[in-house]
C-alpha cells in the first residue's frame, strides 16, 4: 500500500461493518498500465443460472455485437434457465493474466506487506495467500444474490477497481447485506480502490446500464489459509 495504513481505525470499520473499502491503493502508473491490459485480455463470457453446476462459456472474440451480450443466450444453444439467471459477466482466470502489469499485480496481492496488513485488518491469522482473477461488467452484465461460501478456504473476498471515469447511475453497484432487515452497504467502483468483506455473507453487483460507456474492469478474489 502506498501509505502507511492506519490498522487499527481500519480494524475497527472491518469488525463493525464486516466491510471496508481502502482508496489509492495502487501507483497510478501500475494501474493505467493495468487498465490498458485489460482492453487487450482474451475475455470470456460467463453466464450461469442458479439451478445448475455448468455454466456457458462463449469467447468475446466470437461475439459479434460486444454491445448487447445478451444476445448470446438467444444465439447459442445451451440449457441456461433464463428466467434465474445467477450472472453475466465477462473473466479471464489467474493462470492466463500474464502480462507484466497483472504480474506486478499478483505479487503485489499476494505480497508479505499486503497479506499482513489484512491478517492485521480482518482478525484473521490462518490468511497466507490470495486467490485472483480479472472481470468485466459490460452492458447487461450482473452478479446475483449469493455468499462465496462454496469454497471451504474462502475467508475474506475482495474487489479491486479498475474502471475509468465510472459513473454512479451505470450501475455495476457492490451491494453488501451485512445486517438482515437493515439497508445494505452500496459500494460504487471506484479507480484504484479495493473492497474487501467477510465470508458468508449476501452480496451481489447491480446490473451495468445501458448507458455505460466504460468497462467495469476489477481483479476480483479471496483471501485464503
């Protein structure tokens, strides 16, 4: 981190909210070098509904009109339920980020300094290593109610934002149900800003609007034993 954090008033935030969202995390240069590589990854759209364990899988490149992504469910033959769609989206694993940038970036994730520094944050001392991979949110995109509890070593999530310019009423909205019955924490993506947020919990990001002219870019994850 380019600062030297405040831990305490951090740890504080994470215990009560069971969220916390740190600003500049990233030199400018390493992130406008990382959202270049973003424009230029071999993205996949991912779509998957809530009822099955398989999901489609259809390389961008192949996609005609990156513009209306939803065409592809009406265009390609699966078995999608598309009346309980979980999500659309558009991710390139951790194996395949391997341009310069994206390798700064997993060290630097997965650095003895940033690994301390949320061990110190989230109370949890078992947390070795994290768990990467790259998404879009273009229009239409979204990622519906779920908990990230389907991994036993899943302790904390994270996401680090990459869009340029994003603007509030586009949507792609972090939203975060810490407390049943109570209104949930809304995080916009911010540039160069990371959320991270205890394990189970609801979650989900609001659909990305029409109108957006941006990408939705982040390196997404966990934290993990």
């Amino acid at each position: 981190m380019q600062q030297q954090p405040d831990i305490s008033a951090y740890a504080n935030t994470f215990a009560q909210h069971g969220a916390l969202t740190l600003s500049n995390l990233l030199p400018e240069d390493l992130v406008k070098a990382l959202q270049d590589d973003f424009d230029n990854l071999d993205w996949v759209l991912q779509v998957k509904d809530y009822s099955q364990s398989h999901r489609l899988e259809v390389p961008v490149k192949d996609i005609k009109n990156r513009n209306n992504l939803i065409e592809v469910l009406y265009s390609h033959q699966h078995t999608i339920d598309l009346n309980n769609l979980f999500y659309i989206r558009l991710a390139v694993a951790s194996e395949d980020l391997q341009t310069d940038a994206l390798n700064q970036a997993s060290k630097f994730f997965n650095s003895d300094n940033f690994i301390n520094t949320c061990k110190n944050i989230v109370k949890m001392p078992d947390i070795t290593q994290t768990w990467l991979e790259a998404t879009c949110y273009d229009k239409g995109c979204f990622l519906g109610n779920h908990r990230d509890d389907h991994h036993p070593d899943n302790r904390v999530a994270f996401v680090y934002n990459l869009s340029r310019n994003w603007k509030i009423d586009w949507g792609g909205l972090l939203m975060i149900e810490n407390t049943p019955g109570q209104q949930p924490l809304i995080v916009p993506p911010m540039t160069n800003s990371l959320s991270m947020f205890r394990i189970p919990v609801n979650h989900t990001v609001t659909s990305v609007s029409q109108a957006a002219t941006e990408h939705r870019y982040s390196i997404t994850g966990w934290l993990r034993p």
